[in-house]
C-alpha cells in the first residue's frame, strides 16, 4: 500500500503475517486516543472505532483489499455520524489505520515466535537445537574469550565507571560515547559466532542479543532457530519501510546516522515498526511491561530509547551475524540498522567472512580523524586441545575451533582414528557445509596452492591477489594478540582504504596442518569430480580442473604484476610461469594413498612427471594420466625417487606434527644469485630434484637451456625444466659430446634429457645426426616439458601501492602505519 503523498502523517507498507487475532486483541491494538493525538478530528477517531470494533471492521483487515474496505466503511460511518467527509482525510486515516495494525500483527508474531528470547541464546534454546557443544566450549573457554568480550564492552561505556576487574583499564578510567562499531572480520570455522554464544552464556558484565542474517539455516546448526522463526527477515522487512519514513519516498539519498539523528528529533512520531522491534529486541525479555505495552496502541520513540540505553547500568553487545556483502539485496538494510545502534550509543559487532563485513568497514559516511570503526580478525581459541590420545601430535595449537572440535569428535569415537580418517571426516564436513568454497570460484582454491613466499614485483603472490571471499583464507592486519587493544581502529579514511586493500593469506601448512590437508589433499576417486567429494580444483558443476584450466578461465581475478624485471624484451611473464608450476608440484605431491600405513606417502617419479605436466595443461582431469612407455621400458638402470608431500613454498607441512604418516618436504627458491628456481627439499638432505622455469613467447633456444643444464646441482637425480616450447632446430647442429660438457656438475655417462612437447608423447632429446640424449644406466634425468606460453594477459602490470594499506591518520599525531600486517 503506498502512502498518499499529500499525507501529513507517516506511512507504513501493511505486511500479511499469519496471525489469528481475537475479538479481546482487536480491542487491544488502538483506541480513539492515538488518534486524537494524531491529529484526527473526534468524528474521524469515533467513525473510524465504531468500525474496527465491529465484526465487519475486524473482518476487513484480514482481506487482501483492506485500504479499499476499510476506506468505505469509514466514509459510511463519518455520513451516518452526519459528520462531513473528505476523501483525502480518510484515505490518511486508513494509512495510519493500517500501519497500527501492522504494527501489532508484527509484535504479535514476534512474541508468538519466541524471537526475543531467541536472540538472547539462552542455555535452554542450545540444548534443544542439539548445540551442546557451544554451550561446552563456553564453559570450557570463557577465560580465554573474557578478554575479547572485555574489549567490546570496552566500546560500549558511556561516560560511566567501568564494572571491577575490567579487562585492560582502571575501573575509574571513562571514555566518549562511542559513533563507532566493531567488524569481527575472519574465516570460517574461527569461532565468530561462538564468542557471542559465550558472551551471553557467561558474561554477566553486559546484555547479549544476536541477530542472524544468514538466508540458509542449513548452513550451520546454530542458524536454524533463528533462521526458522524469521527474525533476520522481519527486522529487514521493518527497515525497509524505515527507511522509506527516513528518506522519504526517494531511495536516492545514503541514509546515515545523521540522517536518523534528524529524523528522530523532528519527525519522529512514536508509530515506526522498526523503533517498536529494537525496544523488543534490546528490553523486551528482561522488562515484561515492554512487551506488554508493545502490543497496545502506545508510541515509542527513537530518543526515548537512545535515553533509557545510556541510563541502563549494563551495556549491550550486540552481534549482528552473517552480515552480507556490498551486493546483497538487504546490504543497505542491515547498514541502517548498523547506523540506527550506532545514533543509539551501542557500538555493534558485526560479523562474517570477508566478503560481509569489510564492505560495512569502507562504507563511512563522513570524513573524520575520529575512530569510525575496530576490526579484529583473530579470536580466542575454544576446544580444548585433546590430551592423553594417539592422536595429539597431529594437532597444532594455531588449529582453529572448527578443525579442534572435529578432532575432538573423532577422538570421543575412536582413540586411535588415523591422520587418514581425521583428513577425510573434516574434508567431508567442510564440503557439506561450505561446499561454496570449492564451487563457487575456482580461483580461490588455485590460489591456496600459490602459498609461496618468494616475492614477484615486491609482493608475495600469495597474498597480493584478490583473495576476498575466500572462506578459510585469513585476514593479513593482525598479526599478534595484544589483550589491551584486540582490534585495530581505522578512522573513515583508513577504513576506506581498508576495504580497498584487504588481504587474504591462504591457510597455512605451518600453523593449520589439519585445515590444510583438508583443503588440497585427494586421491582418484575424486576424478573427474563427484557431489560428495571434491577435487580440490573444481568447477561449478564439481568436475576436477587442472591449475592451468583454473588460471586461464579466471586470470581477470588475479591483480598484481606477475613478473619481474624484464632483462629481455622476449621474456614473458617467466615467474607467473614458476607460481602455476609450483601450484602444480604441490597439487600432484598431495596425493592421497589408499593403503594402510602412511597416507601421504609422497608420488613416484614416473607416476608424477606426467600428473604435474598434465596439471600445467588446460582442460579437464578425467582420470590420472598414464605413465608413458617411455618411462616404463627405455630408461634403464634409474632408481625413481618419491617426491614428498609439498606444503607451498619454503615452509611446508610441520614433519613433528605428521611424523611417519607423511612423508614431506617443500618447494625452496635458492637465491636469484644461484640462477636456479626451485628445489624440492627434505629434511635436512640435499635435494634431488630442481625446477627450472623459462617462459619466452618465441621460445627457448639451445644457449638458454645449456645455462640451466650448467647450474643442476650434483645431488639432484632429476631435473624439471618447463618452457614455453623450443625454437625448431635446438641442438640439431650440436654435437652431443659438446653438449655433455654443460653438465659440470655430473658424470657424462649417466646423464638422460627427455623432451616432452604438448601434444606427443615424450621421447630422448636428439641432437646433430639425430643422435639421442640417453644413458645405459641413468643417474640424472632432465625433463624438458613444453606448456605454452604463459600470458599474464589483463594482469595490471602497472598497479603499485604508494601508500600502506589500512593506514590511519589519529589527531595530533603525524602520519603513521597501523599495526597491520602488510606487502608493499
């Protein structure tokens, strides 16, 4: 129902809830005195009583037409009053009718839904939704969350002393009223909506209420009650037509804590919906009274309410959960409701992934040196580590809650589950309930296989991509707990940079092992991609893809420069080139094996070379391709090494953690001044294996690959050496005893050079005479495999960062970082 323009009142959209009202609550909802006060004439307030308290009048409201029938039944009444009519004035009069009696259907059907107490995750609505385990871990934990929940409450004081024993300040310390909120910015499965959980189970220094938007119950068990009952929707739904009441009909204006601030000490006229559901949501389950005069015609106003919130002796936490990003439908919503609490002197906590509330962080709407909002992206830890088990030396302390509280499931079931089993569980529970994560971008899997550290162009490639969204990835601005200051504070202009410098760093092998090997392990029955266990690399449908197939459907994702300085106009993109070989080498390593016993046993050689080659072609991965005869009967005398389970570059997978159940090593980039690009390493023994990359968009020629031949070091048995291609005619004129003597660093006799070309099977490097490159018992063998060229194609080669991401500016203090962690 739309409101009559010339309306000197505010209108309210009627809205059908599905509630059956009795003849005693009809009489309830409005009396002739609202309307008095309304401005309506006496014989307006009687015409329009003696209808709404007749069966006819109740019977109306309840139609789909209720404007029409209730718009003649109150001209009939006015005439047989012989009082005189005006069609405006009666039309006005059925808006506020109706938006009064939407007004009570709502507040009806919050108190039938229980939605207030709801909001409060009280003890009893966990243990009826199977959510045991978070009141557990509030118990178990709260010592460890009583700092963080201090922090917060820090944030709500208002100009009053401090409760005792406050975490971080002297109980006669004071502070401002806060116009700022808190962004709890962090992957999945940290422990985000446990710390509201624990806030409100155990922290009696402040009064917890928590709203869920997420628009899938499904999706973890602890949305389902409020997803079930609606509340999300229905706080939105009144915001909506707040905001209408705000801004006017016109949505061309940003509505902001300004803009609220006005409306309520002008225009304010003490019938809004939504001001009626925050005095429910914020006093309703403690003060009985608000319930009760919220289903009765009484006005509450915006003012009132920021007045009785700055008298209560308890502050407010508010958590605002699974708050959606920029593109959301209901962002806009949820940003006036973040407004409205912050006009009303609560700082809000909202919370999501990155791609929620880093967006709320950008949207400031003024520009000020003040502190406009807190962003904390570490959390306390909660499952309590496992003792006394066969299990523990898997886990690390850095695991987050998710991961620890799988382990611990597992553990209550079998004490002696394998590293096989606890992979494949958590893989299995993070595919059923963040499926997305595999599905819905590609690009952000192939990146958790970038977890390189050496620098391209000054940055780390790992972290310098558009990693935003990336369910597991972590936010890269805070890199240590500091009890006294959990948070980082931006100022509008830094809050703004902020959303526009965000970085995400892949999961850890180091810090998260378990989480890891969840993310990038799989075996071949993942091939070519099933609902119920996906290859790490997939598309929407859940078919495998190879890394090359990945980066060139997605390269528009990847925003900064890829290569290093160009000492040849011919070199392309040649360390884009090493980043997609060594995603490769670490996907190939991360085969699972199906045997009893050690369950990453690291690949074979011969079963690896053509798994890492076919990676680093485009398509799909059907099935594991074949070793080549070549390999199986030709070279003679090799002894085939293993190449370990590779965690990223120069960090790898702790070994004291996996112990006999891995074998694994790491990728290791040497020192430019060794001119060599990769080595795979294990332990502490000299590698066996190097890499060379070498990207040039007409291909390379015999000098170039005679250098690469000279730098092999002598400990290596096999050497990989990805091109571009090579020009037509390398080596026909050399001679190959000439071209022994490149090997410096091996016997001649046992040297055996393979080419590989895209699309041939692989076969001895000949040279002059046709003369092939092999040995009769082979101690190195050096695969030459050509890929094609790398094009980093819309890769900006020229975007630099001239000033530090997340900067902030604080009055009377000169330009200065942030404690942010950051890649120039």
């Amino acid at each position: 129902i739309k409101s009559n323009p010339t309306s000197k009142h505010n209108h309210m959209t009627s809205q059908q809830c599905d509630v059956t009202l009795d003849g005693d609550s009809m009489v309830q909802w409005i009396d002739s005195g609202i309307l008095l006060t309304e401005g309506f004439s006496a014989a307006e307030a009687k015409a329009a009583m003696d209808v709404l308290q007749s069966k006819n009048g109740r019977r109306l409201l309840n139609y789909s037409n209720a404007r029409d029938g209730l718009f003649d039944a109150f001209k009939r009444s006015l005439l047989q009053n012989g009082a005189p009519v005006d069609d405006t004035d009666v039309s006005v009069l059925v808006s506020f009718v109706l938006e009064i009696h939407n007004r009570f259907k709502t507040m009806v059907q919050f108190e039938k839904a229980n939605i207030y107490r709801t909001a409060r995750l009280h003890k009893q609505l966990l243990l009826n939704n199977n959510l045991s385990d978070y009141v557990q871990a509030a118990d178990n934990s709260y010592e460890n969350a009583k700092p963080f929940l201090d922090y917060l409450l820090k944030l709500q004081v208002h100009d009053t002393e401090l409760p005792e024993n406050f975490h971080g300040m002297e109980p006669d310390d004071k502070v401002s009223e806060p116009n700022q909120y808190v962004c709890i910015t962090a992957s999945s499965g940290t422990g985000k909506t446990q710390l509201a959980a624990t806030a409100s189970l155990k922290y009696e220094a402040a009064t917890t209420t928590y709203l869920n938007f997420s628009l899938d119950g499904a999706s973890q068990r602890f949305y389902k009650p409020h997803t079930a009952n609606r509340s999300g929707e229905l706080v939105v739904e009144s915001i909506e037509v707040f905001a209408r009441e705000v801004c006017g009909n016109s949505r061309q204006r940003r509505l902001t804590a300004h803009n609220i601030g006005d409306w309520a000490k002008h225009r304010d006229n003490g019938t809004s919906l939504f001001i009626c559901i925050l005095y429910g949501f914020l006093f309703g389950v403690e003060d009985p009274n608000i319930l009760s005069r919220l289903l009765k015609p009484n006005k509450f106003y915006l003012q009132e309410l920021r007045s009785r919130i700055q008298e209560k002796k308890t502050k407010f936490l508010v958590f605002l959960d699974e708050v959606p990003h920029k593109k959301s439908a209901i962002f806009n919503n949820v940003l006036c409701l973040r407004d409205t609490l912050r006009y009303l002197g609560i700082a809000p906590i909202l919370m999501s992934t990155h791609t929620g509330s880093q967006d709320y962080v950008s949207e400031s709407s003024r520009d000020s040196l003040d502190v406009w909002a807190d962003v904390l992206s570490l959390l306390p830890p909660y499952a309590p580590m496992p003792t006394g088990s066969s299990i523990r030396p898997y886990i690390a302390d850095s695991e987050r809650p998710l991961v620890l509280a799988k382990v611990l499931e597992l553990i209550n079931r079998d004490n002696c589950v394998s590293l096989r089993q606890i992979v494949d569980e958590l893989r299995s529970t993070l595919q059923a309930t963040k499926g997305v994560a595999w599905v819905s971008n590609p690009s952000l899997q192939l990146v958790q296989l970038f977890c390189t550290d050496f620098e391209i162009a000054q940055e780390t490639f790992s972290l310098a991509h558009n990693l935003v969204g990336h369910h597991f990835g972590c936010l890269q601005h805070q890199v240590k707990f500091v009890p006294e200051n959990l948070g980082v504070k931006y100022n509008c202009s830094g809050a703004r940079w902020f959303g526009k410098t965000i970085s995400v760093a892949p999961v850890s092998p180091k810090y998260e092992p378990l989480l890891y090997l969840a993310l990038v392990t799989w075996d071949e029955s993942m091939l070519p991609g099933t609902e119920d266990r996906l290859f790490p690399l997939v598309d929407k449908k859940g078919k495998a893809l190879t890394v090359r197939e990945v980066f060139e459907m997605y390269r528009h994702e990847f925003k900064p420069k890829a290569n290093a300085t160009n000492l040849y106009a011919i070199k392309k993109d040649g360390n884009l080139l090493e980043v997609l070989v060594h995603a490769s080498f670490t996907l190939a390593s991360m085969k699972m094996s199906n045997d009893d016993g050690c369950c990453l046993p690291g690949v074979a050689l011969d079963e690896f070379a053509p798994l890492v080659r076919r990676l680093m072609l485009r398509g799909n991965l059907m099935s594991l391709p074949q070793t080549p005869p070549l390999f199986e009967s030709l070279i003679k005398g090799f002894d085939w090494p293993r190449v370990p389970a590779l965690g990223g570059s120069n960090s790898g997978l702790p070994s004291d953690k996996l112990g006999e159940d891995a074998r694994t090593g790491c990728l290791k980039r040497p020192p430019d001044k060794e001119m060599v690009d990769c080595f795979i390493i294990e332990g502490s023994e000299a590698p066996l294996f190097s890499i060379e990359c070498k990207n040039y968009k007409d291909g390379v020629d015999a000098a170039i690959l005679k250098d690469v031949f000279v730098r092999i070091p002598s400990s290596v048995k096999c050497s990989f050496v990805f091109v571009s291609s090579m020009k037509q005619g390398t080596f026909q004129k050399t001679k190959l005893s000439d071209l022994k003597k490149s090997f410096i660093n091996h016997e001649t006799k046992g040297i055996s050079v393979v080419r590989w070309e895209e699309n041939k099977a692989p076969y001895f490097l000949k040279v002059k005479g046709g003369v092939e490159f092999k040995a009769s018992q082979t101690k190195l063998l050096v695969l030459i495999i050509e890929v094609g060229t790398i094009d980093a194609g819309e890769l900006d080669r020229d975007e630099k960062r001239n000033s530090p991401p997340c900067s902030n500016f604080p009055i009377g203090t000169k330009r200065q970082k942030v404690n942010v962690h950051y890649v120039k």
